[in-house]
C-alpha cells in the first residue's frame, strides 16, 4: 500500500490490528520484520507525544519548543556566542531568521488559543493545567513542528467542539502528507481523502474518506457473499434471509434481515439492497473486537406465497 506526497490517510481497522505498531514503524521506535518499507530520507516528521508533559515551562515557550529546527538553531547560535565567532554567529541568525524565529512566538500562540485556551493562560505553567489540557499542549506542540509527514493518534480524544472544529480547518490547510488514527468518523471524513484499512496484518488502500471506505467495503462483502444469494429459475415467491455468525460462538445478538417479495425479479431487487445493508453493517461490526471473526450467513429459498398474502414486502428485524 502506498501512500502519496500531500494525501491526508485515515487509519483505521480493530483495535489490536496493529495501526500504534504502524505508527511505530513510520517513527522509527520498530523495524520491519519482513516486506518493504520506504519513506523519504529527507521528509521531516512530527507526531503528538503521548506522554504527560511534566513540567512548569510557560504554555506559549513549550509549544515554541515543538519547532525543533528552531531548537536546533537556537543551539547553535548560543554555541556560537560561546565561542564569540562573529562568522558562526551571523550564519546562526540568518538561519534563525529563514525559520521564522522572528514570528515563532505568534504562531504558538495561536495555536494554543485555536485548541480553546484563554490568553490569559499563554503564559501559564504546563504542569498547573489538567491532564486533558496538557495533551491539548502536546498537540499544539506537534503542530508548530516544521513537517512533511504528520501522524495523529486520536488527536479529537481531549477537544471540544470549538476546538475540534477549529483542528478540522487546520490539518485541511496543511500542505503535507497526513496519516490520522481516529474513532471519530465525522472526523476522519471531514479530514481524509485516503483511508488505510489494517486486517490480518495487512493493509489495504481505499480512495476517499471513512464513509467511501464503508461503503467500498461493504461492496467487497456484497461480491463475496453473492454467489450465495442467486435464485435460480422461475418462482413465483422467494425469501432472503441473512443471519450474522461468529465460528466460535454461532449465532449473535445483532439479529438478522429478512426480505419477501412475490415474484423473482423483485426478490433479485430486494435482495440485493438486504444484501448491500447487511455487509454494510458487517463492515461496522467487523472493526469492534467481540465481533472481528463475525461472518454472514446468507439462505435464499423458493417457495409457493398467494399473492392475496402480502404485496412486495420488505421486514426488517436488525436491532441495532
């Protein structure tokens, strides 16, 4: 699976699929222990911390802290005065100022103020905001880091609706490549236009956003339990029912679908939207794990109805 320069992926599969281990892998913490893996050597990357920052620095200098490159020069200036070498030091800020030192504290702040802080916090302590709002911090942090790839692990988990939506117009303005773990599916569609799907250790790319996943993979199920689904002849009355089974456990809570219709052509027709809402559902279910293994189990029978007995019904009895 590939994913190109500038796309904005959402990754998504079961908990347990292995989408932090991917994330490991893009950052370095783990390598590969077979197949071929690839990123530009050149491409700078950013990623929230997931640890609580512990420390009484004021917010605006440790989101600051995130540019890393402005770290680095800053460093090196200070390195330079060390040493008074007029040459190092002029370098040392010219470096500084094609990085954007002269604006880096701006830039931070409205950051910070975006994720729902006040002003009258900028200047606060980290370590006197709650857990909650230092992760807030953290991913402001990420966020002023200079990147051509970006990884977010649920970065929403902690926001409010201002601040969410606010995040939302950020990461559509940002100019490089994004790959986002999130539950949230309004989140995902609004964000992504690429959806990396994780199952039985493998990854599979679909175009579009959360919802064109859903309803890509649902088709996938569709053409994988068709072939069980086919009328064959002439009837003159037909049942589709499908039922959801787990191997180990038979059958399961969520119910079923059942469609009736009198004639084949309108049992074809009926079956197949039962069929395409049923998977789609699956393909829902499939991402929880007490229903990962969960399969459909599809019967189509012919049968004698008079016609007095009902007219094109379609009973639906899945509980959701």
């Amino acid at each position: 699976a590939t994913i190109n320069p500038g796309e904005k992926a959402g990754l998504v599969g079961r908990n347990g699929a292995g989408k932090s281990s991917l994330f490991a892998l893009l950052n370095g913490t783990l390598h590969e222990d077979g197949g071929d893996f690839y990123i530009p050597t050149q491409w700078r990357m950013a990623q929230v911390a997931q640890n609580m920052p512990e420390t009484d620095e004021p917010a605006t200098a440790f989101v600051v802290a995130g540019d890393t490159r402005l770290t680095d020069l800053q460093a090196e200036l200070a390195k330079a005065e060390a040493a008074d070498d007029g040459m190092a030091i002029a370098h040392a800020y010219t470096d500084l100022a094609d990085a954007g030192a002269h604006d880096a504290e701006p830039r931070a702040q409205a950051l910070i103020l975006g994720l729902g802080f006040k002003v009258s916090e900028l200047d606060t302590p980290v370590n006197s905001f709650s857990g909650g709002w230092r992760m807030r911090l953290q991913l402001a942090r990420a966020l002023m880091c200079p990147s051509d790839l970006l990884l977010l692990d649920e970065p929403t988990n902690h926001l409010d609706l201002d601040a969410l939506v606010w995040l939302e117009a950020w990461l559509k303005r940002y100019e490089g490549t994004m790959i986002v773990i999130s539950h949230d599916r309004e989140f995902l569609d609004a964000v992504t236009n690429v959806t990396m799907h994780i199952d039985n250790a493998q990854i599979t790319r679909y175009g579009g956003n959360y919802s064109k996943f859903e309803e890509l993979h649902a088709q996938q199920l569709v053409l994988h339990y068709q072939p069980q689904a086919t009328l064959q002849g002439d009837v003159i009355g037909a049942e589709c029912l499908l039922r959801w089974q787990h191997p180990q456990r038979g059958m399961v809570p969520p119910g079923q679908f059942i469609a009736v219709a009198e004639e084949s052509d309108l049992i074809l027709h009926i079956g197949q939207w039962v069929l395409h809402s049923a998977c789609t559902q699956l393909a829902r279910w499939q991402e929880q794990p007490q229903w990962a293994h969960l399969q459909l189990s599809v019967n189509v029978s012919a049968r004698q109805f008079r016609q007095s007995d009902f007219v094109h019904q379609v009973i639906e009895t899945l509980q959701v």
